[in-house]
C-alpha cells in the first residue's frame, strides 16, 4: 500500500482526478487525504506548471498507439510549484509515469513521487551566501565581484550603457593594525564596508571587499560623474567615521584612496582591462598624498 511508503506519492487517471494518496503526499498538497480524493491534481499548480501538465496528458490522451502510451510515459523529475489548500506555496521535485502494472485497455493510471524542496532551497541558499559573502565584512567577496563584473560588463557591451569601476585602499592601514591590534583592523574595515553599502545608489550596484584593505564598488549604468559623486561621498563618510564605540581614541581617524575607470562605447577592450585601469588611478591617488580621488583618463 502507498501509505506505507516514505515518500510523497499519489495516483491519478488520465483526466488527472487524484484517485489515492498518501499521507505524505496530502501533507505536501496541504490538505487532508480524502479532500484530495476525487479532486484533478493540476488545480494545486500554480502557473506555468499547471498548463504545461494539462498540455501533456491532453497529448497523451490524443495519442493512438495504446502500448507505446503505457511504456513510454515517464516525466520529470521536475521542479514545480503547489498552490496548497491553505494558500501557501511550497516548492517540489515530482516524477509522473504510469504504473507498470497496468494493463493495455483498462483504465490508465499515474503514480506521482514528490519530494519537498523547500528545506533544500532554503539550505541551497544559504550556502549560495556564504559561497558569494565576505565572512568579515558580509560585502561581496572577491568571487561574487568576478562575477557580477563580467555580467555587468557583458551587459554594458551589448547594450552600449556606461559601467563604472571604484577600486578603494584604506591608507596606512598597516599603521592602524600595528597600532591598535588586528581585532580593531578588523573593526575598522567592518565600518568602512558599512559606509560602502550605505551609499550605493541602487540595488544594481556592488560593493566587494577586493582583498585585505582594497574594495571594490561596481557602478553598472553610471557616468564619470556619478561615480566622482560617490567616491567624494565615500571619502568624506569615511573621514568623518569614530572609532570611540571600540576603546580608541577620539583623535583616531582614517581615510582611503580611490581610483576610479568607466567603460564608455569600447574605451576598454575587457573587464581586466577597466580593472586595471582603475588600479592604475588608484596608484596615483595614493602616489600624490592618499586621501585623494582619482579619475582615470
């Protein structure tokens, strides 16, 4: 008996009407087992899921060579989306294929396997974060920057907008860490990563720890001088930033250096090549006194 089986599982005719179920799978449909009896199964889809499993038994409804029917039936598994009959959304992987018991010219009937992906998804995506997060920070880390910059700048070629490059150096950073211990180094560029995520000017933008000290802000659809306005806008946040709230003194302060580069109809031939080009403006912010903003040419 179905009911015995730890699986999700449930049988249907060839017009979809759910003829048994188990326990498990009325648990993931949201209903009781003998609510579900009687009722077609596709009416707990959501769209596109529910057309496209409607357009499949129609074609196999339609078909005339009854022994091919029987034998090669065997869809999924497939990631769909229950509409449960309390009105929540659950996410599932499902397997439709006839049974193999069944006999040419009776009555057709499908077994469904489901298994719940919502614990899945939820760890999947978790571990996605962790995967594209910076542990010390929670900016961007350097793979997720490799990342969006190449889609940022595939996006930036095809459809002729501008994309702008902040490449960011905490100056004398390795005073800092001498001076008041690694801990507060870290504490220091945990506010520095909060000044850059506050002022990114939409959710399309990123702001990436780039290694040890150097960040990195990607501007995607920005021109020079925006990205001038947040860089001015990054340095004055930073200058302005205390560091009493950790024990040092009032007078401890710090700054950054920052090159900048935009990619403007071809100026660039690739994404390394911007990147250095805004390394190269950095260079020379730091090179003539630090503190300062430089625009690359």
């Amino acid at each position: 008996m179905i009911t015995a089986i730890s699986e999700a599982i449930f049988v249907i005719n060839s017009a979809g009407v759910i003829e048994m179920i188990n326990p498990l799978g009325a648990k993931l449909f949201g209903a009781p087992a003998e609510m579900l009896i009687g009722q077609t199964w596709t009416d707990y889809l959501q769209s596109p899921f529910k057309d496209e499993y409607q357009s499949l038994f129609a074609l196999w409804n339609s078909a005339s060579d009854e022994a091919n029917k029987v034998t090669q039936f065997n869809h999924g598994p497939k990631e769909i989306i229950i509409n449960r009959a309390d009105s929540t959304l659950l996410e599932a992987d499902l397997s439709l294929s006839c049974l193999p018991s069944i006999q040419i010219g009776s009555e057709p009937l499908f077994i469904g396997i489901m298994h719940n992906l919502t614990t899945h998804k939820a760890e999947y995506n978790k571990l996605r974060h962790l995967a594209h997060t910076d542990k010390l920070t929670g900016l961007a880390n350097r793979h997720a920057f490799d990342d969006a910059l190449q889609t940022n700048w595939n996006d930036s070629i095809n459809h002729d907008q501008p994309l702008c490059l902040i490449i960011i150096d905490v100056d004398y950073f390795k005073i800092f860490n001498d001076q008041f211990g690694h801990v507060n180094g870290d504490k220091c560029l945990q506010k520095i990563a909060q000044v850059l995520a506050e002022v990114l000017p939409s959710n399309n933008a990123m702001a990436a720890r780039y290694g040890g000290e150097e960040f990195v802000v990607i501007l995607p659809n920005s021109n020079p001088l925006t990205a001038e306005y947040i860089a001015k806008n990054i340095q004055n946040r930073i200058n302005q930033l205390t560091f009493t709230d950790i024990g040092l003194p009032a007078q401890t302060k710090i700054s950054v250096s920052q090159g900048i580069a935009c990619e403007r109809s071809g100026q660039y031939r690739t994404p390394t090549a911007l990147v250095c080009a805004a390394d190269t403006a950095l260079y020379r912010a730091k090179s003539t006194g630090r503190n300062r903003i430089n625009m690359s040419s």
